[in-house]
C-alpha cells in the first residue's frame, strides 16, 4: 500500500525529469517494466539524453510521457495521421503498439544502459535471438516470468509496472551535465 501523496510526489518527479530532459539535461534512471525484455530489463539503469522528435529512426528506444507516466519503448513507425505528425511505439515483448503520439510527448531517447556494472550501446536493430525471446514473451506469461527468474532470480514485482515504465524514485540529472 502505497502513502498518501506518494502518487503525487511520483508525478513531480517525473515531470522533473521531463523538464530536466527539455532543458537539454540528459538523466538516468531505473527500468522497472517488463515490456522491453530482453533489450531491457528491469533494473537496468536507463541513460537518456534529450532529443528533438523530428530527429527519431524507426528502432530507436523513445521516452515518452504518457498520462502519468514516461513509458520506454522502441519507435516503430512515424508519419503523419490526419495530415498531423505522429509516432507509435511498441514495447519489444508486448503484441500491442501503444496509442500514437505527438512530438510533445516524446521527453528522450535511450542511449545507452548500465547492467550488472558494465556501460551497453544500443543499436537501433534487434538481433533474430531478442526478436525470437521478445515474440515469445509477448506470447506466454510463463516465458515472460521464466525469462525474469532466469535472468537474475528476479522478484515478480515488475507485475505492478509492465508497460516499459521508468522508476520515479530512480530519476538523477548526470553530474556534469550542466557544466
């Protein structure tokens, strides 16, 4: 159960971060979802930078404010609907793509993540084994909770966020960033 306010200091910090980001500030934070296994798992440290959505490739990892949320996903199309431009994301083991969305929402894109101590580049494409682990988790509930027992003995709480979400209480401007 969580505090009173507690919902309310969540969203300040994530609006905190949103800012920070649209200042040009890149931050880190915490992986707390499961939709985005295996190109990211929960824990890993996110390192986000700002950037203009104009600027996006199909198979970067977008970060995007939606509702009370900034959601981690891979951008798998963009254009226009309704002669307005747009983008849709998609978790990599989620069937569904999320709601289109608009350049305001996109706050940043994942650069790079921090797992187990060692700094990992992302690429823009997937390799056939994440593409085949990401179909099957999407599939089967049991491979999802199979994966995440695997990877590390993992606790099922990634249950309460499994949307790609990014841990409030994780959200840190890298120092040096404002230098």
């Amino acid at each position: 159960m969580s505090r009173p306010g507690r919902e309310n200091l969540d969203f300040c910090k994530l609006e905190l971060a949103a800012d920070l980001l649209q200042l040009g500030v890149p931050i880190r934070s915490r992986c707390c979802g499961s939709s985005m296994i295996p190109a990211l798992w929960p824990g890993d440290l996110l390192i986000i930078e700002p950037v203009k959505a104009e600027t996006l490739s199909v198979g970067n990892i977008v970060v995007a404010a939606q509702g009370k949320c900034l959601v981690s996903h891979r951008l798998i199309w963009h254009g226009k609907l309704d002669g307005a431009p747009c983008w849709i994301t998609r978790g990599d083991s989620v069937r569904l793509t999320d709601s289109p969305i608009v350049s305001q929402q996109i706050v940043g894109q994942v650069s790079r993540i921090e797992r187990r101590g060692k700094i990992l580049a992302l690429g823009r494409s997937r390799t056939f084994i994440h593409r085949i682990v990401g179909w099957m988790i999407a599939r089967s509930d049991l491979s999802r909770v199979l994966a995440l027992r695997m990877y590390r003995g993992y606790q099922i709480t990634a249950a309460n966020h499994p949307d790609g979400l990014t841990d409030p209480e994780s959200f840190s401007a890298i120092p040096g960033a404002l230098d």
